[in-house]
C-alpha cells in the first residue's frame, strides 16, 4: 500500500510539473498523450483507493456538475481600486506627488500590464491553496475556490523555499483571446447572447454554478500583487519574482523603472506591444517598489497612494475594404459580411466583420474599395465604425445589397417591422438545412458527442444525412469510409446517438428549430403543454395563452408543424426513442403557489443559488423578471442587493422578501 500511495505522489508532482511547464512557462517537456495516460493512470490509482484522495490532486481540475450557491466572506485587506489616469502627463503628476509625499526621496517604479479581467484573491496556507475569494464590493467578496481550482495556470500546491505560512496573492482572472472567440462562436450557434468582452466573460464564467463547464471555457489568470507578514523580500518586484519562482503565473512585462523618462517609453511601448499579447488589455499598472515607501504612502478611502492606472485608448485600425460577402444563416436571414485587408487589433488579426444588415451598409455610406474604420475596443466582435472619405476612389460605387440568395437563388424577401431580408427556401436551401442540423447537434440542444458543426457538414456533403432525423440512421460502416474517422469515432458518434434519446422534451423541442422559439420559450412551452401531440394540435388562440409567447411565435409554431415534412421528421425522431412528453419526475413537487406572481431576484444568497431559485420560481407557477416595473409582485433580495433595484421597489412600494420569507412562501 506504501509503494501506491508513493505512485500517487509522484504522478501528482509529475502533473502538477508538466502543468505549470504548459500553461504558465508555454514549454511542455512531454506530448499531450504521454500527459494523457499518466493523468488516466492517477485516476484509476484514486479510485482504487479513495482513502489517499486530496482535494488538490491534478484530477479534480476538471471541476464537478455539482450545483453550488456561494458564500461570502470578508477579505483579510481591502481589495482596493486604483486611481485611473488617460495621459502620460498624468503618469508624470503622480510621480511627482509621490516623490513630494516621500520627502524627496529616491524611489523605483514598476511598470506592469493591467489586463482586462476578473480580479481574485487566493488564500494559501502552508503552501496549499485554500481558498479563492472574488473582489466583490472590495470588503467582501464570493468564494469560488472550486471554479479556480479548474484553472490550470494556477498552482494548487507551491514548490519552492521561503513561502510564507499564510500567504495572499492577488491577480486576474483572465480568459484568452482564442478560448474567448471559441466560445463566442458557440454561443453565436446556440443563438445565445454574445459576451461583449473577455472581462465580462471571465467574470460570468468564474460566477458559474456548474465547475465542469468553467473548466471547459480555458480561464487564465496573471498575478500581480503579494501580501502577508513574512514575505521574502522587501520590495514588490523581487516579491513577484519569488511568486514566479513558487509556481505563479507572473507577466514577464513587469519592469523596475527609475525615471520619468524610462516611464514614458515603457507606455509608448506597450501601447504598441500589448496588441500581440494572448489576452486582453486595458492600460498599465505602476507601483512603488518599496514596500516601506508603499506604507509611507498610505491609502485614500478609495485607492492606494502608491499606486495609478494608466488607461490605453480605444483600438482602432484603418483598413480597405476588398468587397462584401453574403451569408444564410440556419433560419435564412442574410447576413453582410465585409472582407478586409488584414489588420493587427487586440492581439488578433481581422479580415473579415459582420455589417449585420441593409441598413447599417446605408448608415455608414459604405462604397466598394472604401478605407473604413474597424473597432474592437475590447470587444471580441470587429466592427466598422466609419469610412475615410478623403481616401474614397472617385469611380467608387455604393454598395448595393443582393436581391437574390447567394446560396440557391431564391428570392429575398424583408422581414416586415424588421431589417433583415431572408431566403424563404427553408427546405430547399443548402446552408439552412446544415445549420438546423448543426443546431440540433450542439451542446445547449441534443448534446450529440462526436458529431459538431464541422463534422455535421461533412455529413451532409458526403450524402449521409438530409435532416436531422437521418442522424440516427447513421451507420457505422458509413462513418469509417470518411478520412479521418476510423471504428473508434464511429463508436463515439453511435453512443452520442444513443445518449441524446435521454435529453428531456424542452430541449427536444428546442432543437427542432422552429422559428422564434428558442431556449428559454422552448422550456416554458414544454412544462406548458407536456407533450408533442397537445403543442401540434394548438391554435394560436391558445399558443398566445402560455407565457411569453406571442403572436408572432404562436403563428411560427402553426406554420412550422403545417409543413408535412416536418411532422413526419418528428414522427421519424419519435420512433427513435427521442423524448417527446414531459417526464413525471419533471412534475414532481409542481404547485400554485406563487401562480400569476411576477418576481425579481438580486443579490446574492446563502441556502440556495440564484438558478436554484429561479427553478423554484418556476416550479411553483411564478415568473422570473430581469427588471423592476408596477407589475412586479415581489422582489426577491438576497446580500448585496444593488441600491437602484432597492430605492426603485421602495418608491413603487413592492414587497421585499428574503430568502426565509420565500421558502415559507413555497413550503405552505
């Protein structure tokens, strides 16, 4: 038994090394396979024997599915913000201040990037982390040590001497340009809201109830600042050297400057530079050195004295249009797309940006061969924001939108009260019949392993799918004559088939892709109607009775199951096994209670998570509301409740409920 508890230590240390070689030094020393079987190894060797388990073992970075709310604590010192200056000039006022506050004073600089995420503080106590704690309100924030532990940047044990007893570190949270555009473009498939920018994804993605997904999205984090009553050096520089030393993930752009001058080319420089980092950026940081100076210098109420912000500009790019291309999406809207020189914006190259519609194209007067505008600004999606007149060619025409699908020819047709045109050749039109199929397949839909949006194309292209009913036809003898999928892809893809006949109704429903109904409508017509055959037989007098359904989703609804195709699709699934009724235990502990009962939820909770309690919300016949009006009936506030929401509910004189009060409510 000792020789396997040793076994376990070592492929622990060995992974954790390999860890930190990939992710925070960017140098494996091993292939992603050899990685892959000694993790395969550790896992067995846990299983086996569960009493060597440790809560920080390389295993448990996959995180859990496990729904768990947060709890609060209050930070050991203030998580402080800083001061935020726009010019070089300002930079140079804070110098100044410093050295005045300092008695004139020698004293270092250093410059670091301050990078546009989610700031963290960890706890480590003997080396081992132990707890991670959102900023919060700066006096106490969330414990999501569970989530943070998925990030494999970061160290769950430290290696190395000197490490204090009890040490903080604090840093960001950050998420990759390229994990952030993967996401973004599944969330752009699921026809779910796109994150705006990196920050706000981190920042949602590190709040997640469910630790396997956060783990699944690629999270990053920088640090940046120490604290703690024995740290190993007197100044914050070579502080962070040892941090690096112990195990962090330290910017290699920190640099110790001594001069006004060598202060001024550090921003100049990076205001070039940071545009080739992997990760977001908003500014520079820059500190005092000395941590004795640093206490000399002492705080305001709201920020450190020894310590400034300095704000980079929005980024924006010139570049020459080369010509627009169209594209028909799943539901046949037609989109613009403009093709670009190529340009260099927040770390990524652009080539291409959506125009969204007609109207926009006209908006900004775009000409073909025209030199426009593109933005990011921290913002993922390009955009074109203006055109450089002087630069328009004098034979540049207006560019006029196609009247035709680009795809199969039909003509267009505009979406009455909207500015889209669309392909009305649902059936018949190549790029919507893949991208329902593409749709069916996703995550959020039927969750089919194996089989993603490149591999539904292929599918189709090669003949062996023509809708979504075909996938369950699928042979295996079919799947292994595709390059590059041999017996064990085939195998995968069956019993990703198989697995999808257990994903409930409502997601059934929502992967049919019928028109306007989407996620959310998708579930609440299904816990409404119960099963397929009720919704089919529906007019829309009664479809615009269930919640948030209106006429023009009711009239979707009676169009798209008028269509004999689609009904003998449905039958085709039906016979597969997919479920199409509401199972019993979905029905379990349904009630009235909160019938009719309009209610908004704010702050944060101890008993349960807000989902959870949306959940209830639902469960027990109330509404869940994003905003306060005169027809909210209750609002529901946990901690931290936001001051607008509170002063709004009170001079509308809405009830406030706690959490006690709501579960009295729906235990009665």
């Amino acid at each position: 038994m000792e020789n396997i508890k040793q076994r376990i230590e070592e492929l622990r240390d060995e992974l954790n090394r390999h860890n930190h070689n990939y992710y925070v030094l960017n140098a494996p020393e091993i292939s992603d396979q050899e990685f892959d079987f000694m993790m395969k190894e550790l896992e067995a060797l846990e299983k086996a024997h569960p009493e060597y388990d440790d809560p920080l073992s390389p295993t448990h970075r996959v995180g859990s599915d496990l729904i768990k709310g947060f709890t609060q604590v209050a930070h050991i010192h203030p998580m402080l913000s800083l001061g935020n200056t726009y010019s070089i000039a300002e930079v140079e006022d804070f110098m100044r201040r410093a050295k005045t506050a300092l008695m004139g004073e020698q004293f270092e600089i250093v410059g670091e990037m301050k990078f546009d995420g989610t700031s963290i503080s960890l706890i480590y106590e003997h080396g081992r982390l132990v707890r991670a704690v959102t900023r919060g309100d700066g006096e106490k924030g969330d414990v999501v040590t569970d989530n943070v532990k998925t990030i494999k940047s970061i160290p769950l044990q430290l290696k190395g001497e000197g490490i204090p007893n009890l040490l903080e570190i604090r840093g960001e949270i950050v998420l990759p340009w390229q994990a952030f555009e993967r996401l973004n473009r599944e969330r752009e498939f699921n026809e779910e809201p796109l994150f705006a920018n990196p920050r706000n994804a981190a920042s949602g993605t590190l709040k997640m109830q469910n630790s396997a997904e956060v783990a699944r999205r690629g999270l990053d984090a920088y640090f940046y600042y120490m604290l703690g009553d024995n740290l190993p050096c007197d100044n914050h520089y070579d502080n962070m050297v040892r941090a690096r030393e112990w195990g962090f993930k330290v910017s290699d752009v920190m640099t110790v400057l001594r001069t006004i001058e060598e202060v001024d080319a550090f921003i100049e420089r990076w205001d070039v530079e940071r545009k080739t980092l992997p990760v977001a950026t908003d500014g520079l940081v820059f500190k005092v050195n000395s941590l004795r100076q640093q206490l000399n210098l002492g705080f305001t109420a709201k920020s450190p004295r020894w310590a400034i912000a300095y704000k980079f500009q929005a980024e924006r790019a010139l570049t020459r249009l080369q010509y627009i291309s169209y594209e028909v999406g799943r539901t046949g809207v037609i989109t613009p797309v403009a093709n670009l020189d190529p340009v260099l914006l927040s770390g990524t190259i652009v080539k291409r940006a959506s125009l969204h519609n007609e109207d926009i194209i006209r908006s900004l007067d775009i000409h073909s061969c025209d030199k426009v505008y593109v933005e990011k600004g921290g913002e993922i999606i390009p955009k074109i924001t203006g055109v450089d007149m002087s630069a328009r060619l004098p034979e540049a025409a207006p560019i006029g939108f196609v009247t035709h699908c680009p795809a199969c020819g039909t003509e267009l047709v505009r979406v009455e009260g909207e500015a889209a045109w669309v392909c009305p050749n649902k059936y018949g039109c190549d790029p919507q019949r893949v991208g329902r199929i593409e749709h069916f397949v996703g995550r959020r839909m039927m969750n089919i392993d194996g089989i993603g949006e490149e591999t539904a194309r292929i599918f189709y292209s090669k003949g062996l799918i023509k809708d979504i009913a075909d996938l369950y036809e699928v042979k295996a003898d079919d799947i292994v004559l595709i390059e590059r999928m041999g017996p064990r892809a085939a195998e995968r893809i069956l019993q990703g088939l198989e697995d999808s006949k257990k994903i409930p109704f409502e997601r059934v429903l929502f992967a049919l892709s019928i028109p306007y109904v989407g996620e959310t409508t998708a579930k609440k017509i299904a816990r409404s109607v119960r099963d397929i055959d009720t919704l089919i037989s529906m007019s829309i007098e009664q479809l615009v009775e269930i919640e948030d359904v209106g006429e023009r989703i009711a009239e979707s609804i009676i169009e798209y199951f008028s269509v004999e195709g689609n009904r003998v699709i449905v039958e085709r699934l039906r016979a597969v096994g997919l479920q199409f009724s509401m199972s019993e235990e979905s029905n379990e502990g349904r009630t009235d209670r909160l019938a009719g009962k309009s209610i908004v939820i704010s702050g944060t909770f101890i008993h349960h998570s807000r989902d959870e309690y949306k959940a209830m919300i639902e469960l027990h016949g109330g509404k869940n509301v994003g905003s306060i009006s005169k027809k909210t009936d209750y609002v529901f506030a946990g901690e931290n409740m936001g001051p607008s929401k509170l002063e709004k509910a009170t001079s509308l004189g809405i009830p406030i409920i706690d959490e006690d009060t709501f579960l009295r409510m729906i235990s009665e």
